[in-house]
C-alpha cells in the first residue's frame, strides 16, 4: 500500500454549532469548511467536537474526561446528540462534494490508542478517496462513562497516520498572547511561549483551550505541523489546507520526532 499522509482537520464545537444555543448546528460554517475540503486535492481526516449538543447534555449531567457513574438516560442522550450533530456535518460533506465515511471512536480507539483495525479501516478509506470522520463522545469504561474529547482522538488519529498536517479549526484568528487580545495572534507558539502563556496574569485558559494546545504539542513532538486557524473563514481554511501563508498560530513539527 501507498504511503498515507493525510490531513486531519479537528472542526471545533464552536465552528460547527453556536455554543450559546443548545442543540444548534452552525450550518453556514460547516458549509464552508466542507467546500474548503472539497477543493483543497489533498486527503483529510475530520474530527469533530461536540458543541452546543454533546457538551450541553454532558455539562446537564456533569460528565467530563474523568469516568464516573452516570444515569444510563445520560448516555444516550449525550451520544444520540453527537450522532445528530456528525449526521448534519456528513451530509453537508456530501452536499459539498466530499465523499465520507462516520466511524464513532469505540470503533477505532481502545486504551488511549487507535487499533490495528483503525488504522486499516482508516487508510483503506483514504486511498479510494473517502474522508473518515469521527468525534468526540461518551465512552464507557468499569467505573461508569467519560467522555473522550475531540481534541485527544485528534492527536491519536493523526500520530497513528502520520498525518502531513493538523488543523485546529477555533472561532477565533489563533491563539493570543493575553485573554481579550483581539489583535495580536502569536504566529508560532514554542514550549517557552506556551509556558509564559500559562503561567503570564491574566491568561486564563478554558479547558478546552488548555487540551487543545496540549495535544497540539504532543502531535508536534511526533514530527508534525500543527496550526490554530479561524474556521469561521472559508478563505484562510482553504488557503490552510493547500499549504500556502495564513494568519493564524503554528506550532512547528519536531525534527525526527517518533
């Protein structure tokens, strides 16, 4: 078989829903991101998160990474809002011409690590052309459920397949030095950067923003470029995935990482 070495795209929750609004897909971003991959010649992987679907009922029942025991009612509603949200973002992939295929992540991922059978089933898609897709989602486990975030499969999917370049798609230009900096997008984020980030007054991180930044440098050390991008812009999305110059953040692959 041919080497693979697709792109992987994590759409954020806040991209492809309007997070202030329960159970509200943001369809005009996800049309945008679908046409930018659409005409971007290069094999992708898209991961999802959850948004105003999976996270509202998951916050509703105070699920988060860390299992615990939950109402089994909670379960499913966690995961049939994440089935509901990947079938809007698949059938606009197809409406925008890219062919896909939806694997939920128990299909692929046990032990904080894609499977064999992931890995086969993922590159057997890729090489006839058909974009894999998976989410972030409730898991369960002997202690109850958690949830396995987006941003963590996007990191095993992508070292799994050494994936050419990882895209974090954010509702924002990049990452910014300081919280309410509007302006200023640190074009490259290092170790020492990010340490001054976290530990500089007045930086204050949300969860999902902390995870993203370390998955992206746990992908950068395995040799890959990672870059933080506004998904709310067609234009640079597309410009992104041809590989040409974008405003955004990047975080530069390790030289022989493993």
């Amino acid at each position: 078989m041919a080497r693979i070495e697709p792109i992987l795209i994590k759409l954020g929750g806040s991209v492809a829903t309007f997070r202030e609004r329960p159970l509200a897909a943001n369809r005009e971003a996800i049309e945008g991101v679908a046409r930018s991959v659409a005409s971007c010649g290069s094999p992708v992987v898209l991961v999802h998160g959850g948004g105003s679907f999976g996270h509202h009922y998951a916050s509703m029942y105070g699920l988060g990474t860390t299992s615990k025991v939950i109402r089994a009612e909670a379960c499913s509603k966690i995961h049939n809002a994440m089935l509901e949200l990947d079938l809007i973002i698949t059938k606009i992939l197809v409406e925008c011409g890219v062919a896909n295929y939806s694997l939920p992540p128990v299909e692929l991922i046990a032990k904080e690590r894609v499977t064999e059978y992931g890995i086969t089933i993922l590159k057997d898609l890729i090489v006839h052309r058909v974009s894999p897709v998976t989410f972030g989602d409730v898991l369960p486990s002997k202690k109850g459920f958690f949830i396995l975030s987006g941003d963590v499969i996007a990191r095993l999917v992508a070292v799994a397949l050494k994936a050419r370049r990882v895209f974090f798609l954010l509702d924002v230009d990049g990452i910014f030095p300081s919280r309410g900096d509007s302006g200023n997008v640190i074009s490259e984020l290092d170790w020492n950067t990010s340490v001054q980030l976290f530990r500089g007054k007045g930086w204050d991180v949300t969860g999902g923003l902390a995870t993203k930044i370390q998955e992206a440098f746990k992908i950068a050390k395995a040799g890959i470029d990672v870059f933080f991008v506004n998904g709310l812009k067609p234009d640079r999305v597309l410009k992104a995935l041809k590989g040409q110059q974008i405003y955004g953040t990047r975080i530069r692959g390790v030289k022989g990482g493993s």
